[in-house]
C-alpha cells in the first residue's frame, strides 16, 4: 500500500471509529441563521452575477458529508433542492441517512465514495459543499477538479483549508504526539487519555498549553481527536489556496466570510494611510489582499472560499454605482435567512413602538449591529411576505411619510433617494438582494 493509500486507511478508520461531527440526531439547524446563511445557494450566486435564484430543484453535493449534518443544513437552507452526500466512511454515511430521514428529508441520496469518484455517481451539480475536507487531499488540485468534472458550468463549489498560520500550534502539538507514537495507529481511547495527561502535566505557562489547552478539551473527545490527532490534518497559505484553484482550472469567486477579510479594517484610519501604502494597494490584487489579510491579522482557522468554472460569472454594475433608470427596473429580495416569525414579530413591535429596529439582532453578518428606523423598517414590512419592486417600496414610503416634517411637502425624488440609499447599505451589508429586471 502506498504512503497516500495508507493515509486515507487512517483517515476512513478514524471516522469510522469516531464519526465526526458527533452530533445528536434530534438537533435541528433551523434557528442556526447563519450556518443556514452560508450554506444558502443563493447567496454565492448572487454575490457573483447579481441575480437571485431559484432553489428548487437544485442538486446539491455534500463532499464528504461525515454524519450528515452539514448535509441537513444544506437541505434547510435550500428548499426543494436534492441532496446527495458522499463519504469514505461507512459508519458516517448510515448516520447521514439516518439524520435526513429523521428530520423529515426524502429528496436525498448517499454513497460510500472518495471525491475521486464522483465522475461514477452519473450527476452533475449545481453546487457542491467540501466542508473540512480538501486539506486531508495531498494534492489539492486533484481534489478540486474531480468536483470540478461534476459540478454544472454555471455551479459554484465552496471549499476550504485549514490555514497554516492561524492553526500552526495545533499543527506543533500534532509533531509532538506524533514523535510519542499516539498518531501511528487511528487514535483512539487510550491516545485520547494520554493527550489529556500529557497536556495537563505541562506548565501553564508552556506556550503551546497556554495557547491551545481549555478546560473543556479534559472532557470532549471529539475536540482532541479533529485538533491534537487529526489523522492527515495540514495547514495552507492563501498562496497555496490560489495555486490549487489555478492548477484545477478554476475560478476564484470569493471569500465566504469576505466582510471578515477586509485588508483596510485592519488600520487606524483606513483613510490616512502612510503615503507608501496609500499608493502600493490600489495596485494590489485579491490574492495579495487577502495574503497580506492573513500575514497581519491571523485570526480565521479556514480559508473558506467559492470557487468555479472560469468565465461563468456574469458582469454587473454594483448597486452604488446605478442611474436613476437602473433603480426604477429592481426587484427587492429580502435575504431568505431574515424570514423568520421571531423576527418578523420583532419587526412589528418596532414598527408599532416607533423604535430602530436591529436587522442583524438574529443574524450578524457584519462585525457591528446594523438597524434601521421604523419608518424604513415599516417600508420593508412587505418583503417578509415576498419580493418586491423597488416602485412599490417607494409608494408604500409615501404613503407611510406623505409629507416632509418641516417642510410639509413631498415628492416622488425624495422618496425614491430615501427608499435607494436605505437598500443600497442593507444590500452592501447583505440583508437585501436586488435584481434589475432587464
């Protein structure tokens, strides 16, 4: 057998042994916003051709699907869409099954597959999930294009890689238990009870017990396992990641957290740069952006990204930059994760309080709270039921503020920049979605 056989024997024997995750099979995502939000079809699809979709019908792939969870998310995040799970483990698959029928999924299939096989399961996707996979691949690019050959011309696949600066001590402790024999074998009750009185036998003022040992590793086992004996487990830089996505012929679409990646926030006065740098990073391109991103500021354990098929993306104006004209053909979408009767309740209470209501309470997407007023927020009340045009919005808005508090007169004009610039922040926050109608 040869040395990558042998790894993925360990690799298969570790989830077979201890199925990740170890979640129970009761437990519902459905108030998880913002997993639902990063596994919504929609949004990546938006972000890259400005269009809102459809899921129904979708087919969706879960890229090693463990036990299934990330595959109920993807269920619930896309309604009507069919969901097919892969994964090396059989253990892990009937568990998968198991979590899909109990939670009411018919639409669903699983196969004992490496990604490497795909191409044999006869279908092709619209989107394809490679959660906490593609850095147990020893080449990465191989992995990528066996979704690659599977994956619609217009789909997108979101795929990610433990980063190698922000994980390096997890990456050391792996060294040092591997050097100790716990690694040479698939890992199991005995290692897991040696890691802990190893650890706990370190001063705490030992840099690498001070950095990744917490009190709650003394009893959670599958947090010593997926960190400390991670058969397979490797780090990349975004360097790396861009070589993979260019090796596999692939497009970079973005970051999935993006908003978590901006180079600028990383400064004082992001509008008072030295002059060197003021100059040097219009120059700069997303690769380098986001390499220099992670040089300063380390702080995401996975470089989480979308990715797909070169030249499928569509061209399109950003919002901020539309005519008058442009605004007149949209049709507004609120985002699907908002529409929930907690927050539609919270939403009439505001309203009807004639208090700011807090669009991110539930959902976060930003790293501040974001809220609206009520009279913008009782202008947007439509949209928790379905979409609209932006036409109608201004109307309702006129209808809510029929005059100018001081002036005591209104207009069309005041309304439409009122109701556009109140849709262009929420939409540049990604709480609303807006499509021109061409």
């Amino acid at each position: 057998m040869d040395n990558n056989a042998a790894l993925r024997d360990k690799i298969r024997q570790q989830f077979d042994t201890g199925p990740y995750p170890r979640i129970a099979l009761e437990k519902s995502p459905k108030n998880d916003l913002i997993s639902l939000y990063i596994h919504n079809l929609v949004n990546p699809y938006y972000l890259r051709n400005q269009k809102v979709i459809d899921t129904e019908g979708k087919v969706i792939l879960d890229a090693g699907c463990g036990t299934g969870y990330k595959s109920l998310i993807l269920a619930e995040a896309n309604p009507g869409a069919k969901i097919v799970g892969v994964d090396i483990s059989e253990k892990s698959i009937e568990l998968a099954k198991q979590r899909l029928q109990y939670h009411g999924f018919e639409n669903t299939e699983f196969h004992l597959a490496s990604i490497e096989d795909l191409p044999n399961i006869g279908l092709s996707f619209d989107y394809i999930n490679c959660d906490e996979v593609l850095y147990l691949f020893p080449d990465l690019a191989v992995g990528l294009q066996a979704m690659k050959s599977v994956l619609k011309p217009d789909g997108i696949i979101r795929a990610n890689l433990h980063s190698s600066l922000q994980r390096m001590y997890y990456f050391r402790a792996q060294e040092v238990f591997k050097m100790m024999g716990l690694m040479d074998e698939n890992p199991e009750e005995l290692e897991i009870d040696l890691v802990r009185e190893i650890m706990k036998s370190l001063k705490d003022q030992v840099e690498l017990k001070s950095i990744t040992w917490r009190s709650e590793l003394e009893i959670d086992k599958e947090k010593i396992l997926m960190n400390y004996l991670f058969q397979g487990d490797k780090g990349y830089t975004i360097t790396e990641m861009f070589s993979a996505i260019r090796g596999a012929e692939l497009e970079f679409i973005s970051m999935v957290n993006w908003r978590q990646w901006g180079l600028m926030s990383l400064f004082k006065e992001p509008d008072n740069l030295p002059a060197f740098l003021a100059m040097s990073f219009p120059e700069t391109t997303i690769e380098e952006q986001l390499h220099l991103f992670e040089l300063l500021h380390p702080v995401h354990r996975l470089l989480d990204f979308w990715c797909g098929h070169p030249n499928q993306g569509e061209s399109f104006v950003p919002v901020a930059e539309w005519t008058l004209s442009e605004w007149q053909s949209v049709r507004v979408y609120l985002l699907p994760q908002l529409k929930t009767p907690e927050m539609k309740a919270e939403l009439v209470r505001c309203i009807t309080q004639l208090k700011p209501f807090e669009i991110s309470q539930q959902l976060l997407i930003p790293e501040k709270p974001v809220s609206v007023d009520s009279t913008v927020a009782a202008c947007l009340l439509p949209l928790w039921e379905e979409s609209r045009s932006l036409m109608s919005l201004v109307e309702r808005w006129q209808k809510l503020r029929p005059v100018h508090p001081v002036t005591l007169e209104t207009t069309q004009a005041e309304a439409m920049d009122v109701v556009t610039q109140s849709l262009t922040t929420l939409e540049s926050l990604g709480y609303v979605l807006l499509e021109r109608c061409l």
